[in-house]
C-alpha cells in the first residue's frame, strides 16, 4: 500500500498534497479549523451529543465521528451513544485523544489472529497502525508502532539530532542483562556521518563511563547521554578492532534515504545493490524526478546491471509516490501500462457517503487552499475513493534507463513496513521477487491525516492496497523465501560479509558468497571479555530495533 499515508505540504514539507500526506514537520497555518462536528446520519443511537462549545469535547466527538464514516474497519464500531466520546476528555488533551483513537481500534477482530487488527503485539497499550500527530510540538513525525518515541529524520529528510541508529544487543536474557550497543546504521548528512562514525562500531563508553554491564541499569541513561546537545563515544570497530573516539555535538540537518548503494560483480553479473532508509518525498512530485534515487539508478544502468538487492530491513515506509517512483526505476519498460496496485476505502468512502470530509480542505503541493472555476472551495468529500476511478489504479510508467531487470531480493526484517512492502507486492506478479531476513512488520493498510482543533494530524487506518493479481492483507507480514534472524550489525551496506547480503547475493549467484559465523567478543556483568563467540541470534538479541516511521502517505487523488 502507499506508505500509507497521504502528504500534505506546508511550505515545502508535505502536508497535504492534493490529499495528503503525514508530514511530521511543523507548518505554516494556511487552512481554515474545521468544523469539529457533524450530527451522523443513520449511524445508530444519538442523544449524548448535546450543544457544547468545549473545545476538548468537541474534538472527542470529531475523532469519533470521522472513524464512524471513513475508518477502514468502520463496519464494527458502535453507534455514538455507545462509544460515549466524551468520556475521554482529560488532560493533557492528546492523552485523552489517544485513548480514543486506541478504542476505536479494538473493534474490528482480525478472524485469523482473533485478536484486532490493530492489536500491537511489541506493545499491546498501543496501536498497531494508526496514530494522532501534535504538529504543533512533534518534529519529527512519531512512530505509528509507539506514539511515544519519534523517529530520527522525518519523511522530508530533516534530522535534528546525532545521527545515529544505535541498538542495544542482550548477550544474556539473565540479570542484570549484559549487551553491546552497535552502530547500525549513520544518517547521512548528519553530524556523525560528517565525523566518520560506520556502521558497526561498537560503543563502549558515553562521555567517559563504560557502558555494557547491565540493560536494565544503564540503557536510559545511555538514551539520555545521547540525546543531549553533546556527547562523547569511545569503542571500536568489529570490522576490524580499531579504536574510535569522536564527540558528537546535536545539529540540525538534511538526510538521505540513501545509506549505501553499490555494484557487485559476480560470475559474469552485475548486482547493483541499494540500501534505502525510507521512503522520502520525492524531490519532484509533479513530473516525477528524486536527486536521491536517480543517480543511483543512473550508475547501475552505466554499469550494466543485471540483478537487484534492495535493502529495506530498516525501511518503516513513506510516501507512496515514492514506493511507486522505485518501482518504476526498477521495473523493465515492457510493463509500462501494467497494473502496479489498488487502493480499497470502506464502503461508505466508494459511495461518496464520508459527507464529514468536508470540513477538510483540500491543499495544493504549495499548501494553499484549492478552489473551483466558480470560487468555492475543494474538500475531501469532493474526492473520488471507489475502486473503479482511475486515480485509485496505479499502473506501471518506467523511470530510468536500467532496463531488463528480472531478479530482485530484498532484504527485509520486522522493522520492513508499509510502503517498503508496498513495493514487493507491486512487483511480485512481474518479476522473480525473493526475499531474505525475517517475517516484515505487516501494514497492507494507509491514511491520510485529518486535522482538527488546526493542531492534531489524525492518522487512522483508511485503506488497503492489493496488487494485479488482487494479493494483499499481509497483515501478519510476508515470511521470506530465506529466513535468517542472524542480522550482523557487524559490517557496512553492500559488504559481502554482511550476513543478509551474502544471502541475497547466493540467490542471485548460489555459492557466491560466504555466510560464515562472525565473531566478537561476549559481555558479563563485569564488563567486556576476550571471549570470542559467533554472532548470532541465539548470543545477540536486539531490543527495541524499531526506530523508523512506520507507515503509508498517500499524496495523489482525482476529484469526482
């Protein structure tokens, strides 16, 4: 599906385009507050909602009320009386809109898992999918997985921090829970990619202390250490045992979704790789053009490329014009004019009943207010969601000169979501699509942000994707054709030592590769050891890896 998530942008981040998009950005104000409320219309019993002119309740009956029409599972929620909007009126207020919308989510019971299809298995307290956004004080934009936390570099590629995706490793699952904490990816552009710091390195001490002893004890203020203005690391490389010492000052800054792209020669083949990050807006959205994507794509074409690995495992999503604009870069020009994907809303969207979207204005790539031949205003009920209109059908339009392109890996891991997986459902009917790591995070679902009080982005579930042969609802992730939870933090994207790579590359090019048991050394509660272990799922556990948006942004829509 489309990173799903519509955009829209406010001076140049996306906010919402044409229908929009989740930018997590701040924005200058340039629509009008919507209306808070509309009295439904034979959605059952009715007779709390009283006249009021609180502004807390008002939103609790906004939140409510748009689920009931434009919610994707919209069929399994109770009528007003029942729910009992106000009920959630606290403070602070998005406490209370939280728990709402968190409701709202336990209706619909997925019949497989027999729980709801929302239900957040990492994190049971809170939502699998949908999120609300305070654009007012988020920046950037929060994870769909933990409303909580946020992520490093938001979907328009601003990053206000370090720059690093550090991720504690358990050694032991025993008290007091010794680990390692690795780089595992460097955000370019940001202050340590400029001082050199690699994925790989191993941290060992935050400003002055060792670190490594115990999770439990130290990982919050390990967290804290470098989150703050400065911070100062010591450790060494895994690649090679070199020490390192770099002191990090937080800075703002503009990143790439571009971690690592390479070419790899093997047996007479050429495999271009890329490591991609997220699915960033575009840096052309109306005639469709990315100074990210396109040089990569140019180099494989002057090289020859045959085969394609595309690393995802960290990819949470993104716009879906941009899912869509790498799979025409990587598709061959005889399937321009293919069906790519469908995007599917409730039944009360197909049928133009969502009467309650017109109390959201609908904004043109610049953000300003779009308006008809005759001077009224465009909404989003002047829209069109049925499954039959051409904007709800996207078809294949080759990007780019690579050409011929027949076999694709992706790496992928639980961290894998949304529009990531969006992009393998798309080429899946096409094209050999393998895939290695471990099962994806599983969100065949999208939205598009719904404003209200002008300061909340409401992101709930509005639509599924399904591709030309009608397969989607991978709501419980796609398994891959190689499953492998041994991924190595230990080496940088591309290298064929690389535990996923060398797989990927021995599907394209069997016994190219050598996947063999890294070493490093283990950890007990007294510190670092010259132990040496393999590196492997059953000695290393990750915790908490997520730290991408998750999500799908849906940007392009026809009106009526």
């Amino acid at each position: 599906m489309k990173s799903i998530i519509w955009s829209r942008k406010s001076n140049f981040l996306l906010l919402l385009l044409v229908i929009v998009s989740i930018s997590a950005c701040k924005k200058s104000k340039v629509e009008p507050e919507p209306a808070p409320t509309v009295v439904p219309q034979n959605l059952g019993q009715n007779t709390k909602q009283t006249p009021t002119t609180d502004r807390t309740y008002l939103t609790n009956d906004s939140l409510f009320l748009y689920a009931q029409q434009i919610y994707f599972w919209n069929d399994a929620l109770p009528d007003y009386d029942t729910f009992d909007p106000r009920k959630y009126k606290t403070s602070p207020d998005i406490t209370g809109y939280n728990q709402e919308l968190f409701d709202i989510t336990r209706f619909k019971i997925n019949p497989s898992t027999g729980k709801p299809y929302e239900y957040n298995s990492s994190n049971p307290a809170s939502t699998r999918y949908s999120y609300i956004n305070d654009i007012l004080s988020n920046n950037p934009q929060p994870l769909a997985s933990n409303p909580g936390a946020e992520a490093a570099v938001d979907l328009a590629g601003n990053g206000n921090d370090i720059g690093i995706r550090a991720v504690f490793y358990l050694t032991s699952n025993a008290a007091p829970r010794p680990y390692l904490l690795f780089v595992t990816a460097v955000y370019p552009g940001s202050p340590a990619d400029k001082a050199g710091v690699k994925r790989g390195w191993v941290i060992k001490t935050v400003n002055g202390s060792s670190i490594g002893a115990s999770y439990d004890g130290e990982s919050a203020g390990v967290l804290a250490s470098m989150n703050a203005t400065s911070v100062t690391l010591t450790g060494n490389n895994y690649a090679d045992n070199a020490p390192f010492n770099v002191t990090l000052n937080k800075a703002s800054y503009k990143s790439s979704p571009v971690y690592a792209s390479t070419v790899i020669a093997k047996s007479g083949r050429k495999i271009g790789y890329l490591s991609y990050a997220r699915f960033s807006a575009l840096t052309n959205f109306d005639t469709p053009s990315d100074l990210s994507l396109d040089p990569v794509f140019a180099d494989f074409s002057a090289q020859g490329v045959t085969d394609l690995i595309i690393d995802l495992r960290y990819n949470g999503g993104g716009y879906v014009e941009s899912a869509t604009y790498l799979a025409n870069l990587i598709a061959p020009s005889s399937l321009t004019g293919k069906k790519m994907y469908t995007e599917i809303y409730n039944s009360t969207m197909q049928s133009g009943k969502a009467t309650i979207l017109s109390h959201q204005p609908l904004l043109d790539a610049a953000g300003k207010i779009r308006y008809r031949s005759n001077g009224v205003m465009l909404t989003y009920a002047d829209l069109d969601y049925s499954t039959t209109a051409a904007v709800n059908n996207t078809y294949f339009s080759k990007k780019g000169s690579v050409n011929g392109i027949n076999n694709v890996v992706f790496i992928v891991s639980g961290s894998t979501a949304s529009a990531s997986e969006l992009l393998i459902n798309s080429l899946k009917p096409y094209l050999n699509v393998k895939l290695v790591g471990t099962t994806t995070y599983g969100k065949p679902v999208g939205f598009f942000p719904i404003v209200l009080q002008n300061r909340y982005e409401v992101y709930m579930s509005l639509f599924e994707t399904r591709n030309s042969n009608n397969e989607g609802g991978y709501y419980s992730g796609m398994v891959p054709d190689v499953i492998s939870t041994n991924d190595t933090p230990t080496y940088s994207f591309g290298d064929e030592r690389d535990s996923y790579t060398a797989l990927a590359l021995n599907l394209l090019v069997p016994g190219s590769a050598a996947v063999g048991s890294n070493k490093i050394s283990s950890v007990d509660a007294g510190g670092v050891t010259t132990q040496s272990v393999p590196f492997n799922s059953t000695n290393f556990r990750p915790l908490d890896p997520n730290s991408e948006f998750i999500g799908m942004i849906e940007t392009r829509k026809g009106l009526k």
